[in-house]
C-alpha cells in the first residue's frame, strides 16, 4: 500500500515527540508500505518567526514573509529524515521546490496548481521513506510560497490526490473529531466517521481539526482521511464521502462559533431592491454573510439582521455607512455578543423533528433564540455568547446522552 501520512506541528515539537513520530513511521514502513511523510514546522515555530518578522519589519513584503516561513517545515523534515537514519532506516526530505510542487503567485494564502510525481515516484521506487515539507510550495518562476496556516494539510491531501495513495492519514493532538467540544462537554464522544460536508461545517465552527481547504480538495479528488492521534493508539476518525457506520446517526456534532457579530440595518425603505442594496454594499466590502432576517414591514420601513464573522463587522458597516443615501436606512447596529449553536448531521434531511428537539433543548435551559437558519445538513441558531457552552451542552444532552 501507498500511504500519506501528516503530523502536525505538536507532534513533531522537540526531540522526544520527533522520536515517537519516527517510530510510527518505521511501523508502517516495515509493514511494507510505501510512505510519503507530510510535516509542519515544530511547535510555535511558524508563529515565532512571524513575530520574528514583525520586529524586523512590521509590514514585510508577502514574498520574503514565505521566504522565512518555508524554513519552519524544512527544519522538521531534515530532523525527522536524521532520526529515521540514526534507526538504520533509507530516508530522503524533499522542499516543495525538489518535488516540484507548483502553486500560483498568491503568497501566504497560494493554491496548488500541480505537483510533478517524478522525483516522488523515483524515490519511492529505490524503497525510501519520503518525508516532504508542508505548507510550501514554489511559483512557475521558483519563488516559495505558503499555503496559509494550517497548509500542511493541504500539502498532505494533494499528495495522495496525485500519488492515488491508498490512505492518507491526519495525525494531530486530538484524538478524532468529536459530536461535540470534548473539553468541554464530558459526554463528547469519538466519532467513527464523518462526510466530507459535515467535517466542512465542524471546522467552519470552530472544531479546528483539518484545514477546511483540504477537506474540500479531499471530497473533490476522493481521498478518504483518517485523523488520528500520534500520542494514543487508537482508531481516529474516517472523513468519507458516504458513511457506512452501521449504527444509522442522524446527527454527527454540535459545535459552536463565537467570532460571530449580528449587524442590523434599521429603518430601512421597505419597497423593491432595499434588501439588495443592503446585500450588495456588504459583498462588495469582501464580507461573508450568514443568516439575513428581515422584520416584518412598519411604517413602510424594515430591519434587515444578518451574521458575518466578528473581525469583519466593522468593514460591513462602513460600506453600508459608505452608501448610506443610495440605500435609505437609519443607523447600523452591531452586536458581538452572541454565539452561533450549530447542530449538523448530513442524515436530517430524511428526518423530521430535528429542530424541535434543538428548540426543547434550549427552552430547557431557558435560553432565548435570536436568529434560525437551516440547510440540508444543520441548524443553526444564534443566542447570547454567555450561554453557549450551556447550550452545547444541553443539546449534547438531547442527542446523544438519553
Ligand atoms: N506551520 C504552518 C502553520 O502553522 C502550517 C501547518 O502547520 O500546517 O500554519
Ligand atoms: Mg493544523
């Protein structure tokens, strides 16, 4: 078998964890597999030359911030390559740029365009273990660029795209992915596995297990992930396109996001366009928007209420202030305090009830429910930011603890 294997930075982060990784990696090695080793920089490594940077030069150039970046994992790679050596094992590290990983010019945010497999193909061939940087790639005119944190992942899942690997696997500090935030809510159970869409939605909401770029680059090129621990052996969690769980479950995790701001527009004309007025200045300022809600009319005027994520809710407001006499409204409102509860499970389409098992959780709890959205896959419902974890938990309760 082929297989893809990725640690993330806290399981490479000194010589001891570089030594328990290696001994994953000469196991599936000796099992006789081929293996391509994806790994991030160690530790805080990739944080620490940022702020190495910004004494520097606060507003460095984004090609010499990749320049320095890309030192992080080739740090990684060479120490992992040295300790599988020192065990008697045939081990290359390769940079982005040996593999011939090629991604565009957007430095610190690039996408892959293609990766040649030659030198992957040929090193695999003499019976090596391969061991690649993540996170990096290399522009068509050799320049380093970065994939944006968490790239490693990424880097992981191209390569068992292109390599048709048989397995790829995420090793990370977390066991799994869980139905709800482990730390948190005791009950938490491991998951078996997830569909790529609901592993998007879990992520989106704060279950920071994978980079939501890889998930997405997965469930295009079919490639099934494992994420898994590197410091406890047991089965981690399948990321697949359909689940062949043979326990049937409608609902996969409850998850919660707190960098979430309501913005409301108030008085605004109710005739004929103003919502799209609204809608467009606020996508015209790059803002991503969730859950609008529009009062019912007074006095010929509506509110219209949406979500955007925290850091941007100023940006939204300027540009409405911006177009403010073109679209016709009072004043905008801001609120950060609140908190998005989601509840997700690609199984309740098919099933009815869903909701109102949300809604009796919270009630149970007496909290008030300021916004609902629904899809295909989850609910979402807004409440204040101080009863989130209560509500996770109550909900949690419902679901998977009765
Ligand atoms: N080292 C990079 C980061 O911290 C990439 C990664 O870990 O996946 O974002
Ligand atoms: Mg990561």
């Amino acid at each position: 078998m082929l297989i893809v294997q990725k640690f993330g930075g806290s399981s490479v982060a000194d010589a001891k964890r570089i030594r328990n990784v290696a001994g994953i990696i000469a196991e599936t090695f000796l099992e006789g597999n081929d293996v391509v080793v994806v790994l991030s920089a160690q530790g805080d490594t990739t944080d620490d030359l940022l702020a190495k940077a910004a004494e520097i030069n606060p507003a460095p150039s984004k090609r010499e911030l990749d320049m320095l970046l890309t030192t992080g994992e080739q740090q990684s790679i060479a120490l992992m390559a040295m300790c599988l050596e020192g065990m008697g094992l045939p081990v290359v590290s390769l940079t982005a740029w040996q593999i011939g990983l090629r991604t565009d010019a957007d430095y610190g945010a690039a996408r892959i365009r293609r990766i040649a497999t030659e030198r992957l193909k040929r090193e695999l061939d003499k019976k090596r273990i391969v061991l690649v940087a993540g996170f990096q790639g290399i522009t068509r005119f050799d320049d380093y660029t970065t994939l944006g944190r968490g790239g490693s992942d990424t880097t992981a899942v191209a390569l068992a795209a292109v390599l048709h690997a048989d397995r790829c696997q995420i090793f990370t500090d977390v066991e799994g992915v869980y139905t709800a935030d482990p730390r948190k809510v005791p009950g938490a159970r491991k998951l078996e596995e997830v569909t790529y869409d609901e592993m998007l939605e879990l992520a989106s909401m704060g279950a920071q297990v994978l980079m939501n770029r890889s998930v997405q680059m997965a469930k295009r090129y079919g490639v099934e992930l494992e994420v898994l621990s590197s410091l406890v052996r047991a089965p981690g969690t399948k990321v697949k396109e359909v689940p062949s769980s043979m326990e049937e479950m409608k609902i996969t995790g409850i998850a919660k996001d707190e960098h979430t701001a309501r913005l409301t527009v108030v008085r605004v004309a109710d005739k004929p366009g103003s919502a799209f007025k609204v809608m467009n200045a606020v996508s015209k300022a790059g803002v991503t928007v969730d859950m609008i809600i529009q009062a019912t009319g007074r006095d010929g005027e509506n509110d219209i209420s949406f979500v955007v994520p925290e850091d941007q809710a100023e940006q939204a407001r300027d540009m409405l202030m911006e177009r403010k006499k073109a679209i016709g409204f009072d004043h905008v409102s801001i609120d950060k305090d609140i908190a998005k509860v989601s509840v997700i499970g690609a199984g309740m389409m098919s099933s009815a009830g869903i909701s109102s098992l949300v809604f009796e959780a919270l009630n149970d709890e007496h909290i008030n429910i300021q916004m609902i959205s629904t899809s295909e896959i989850k609910i979402s419902c807004v409440i204040d930011a101080a009863s989130a974890d209560r509500a996770v938990a109550a909900i949690h309760r419902k679901f998977f603890e009765q």
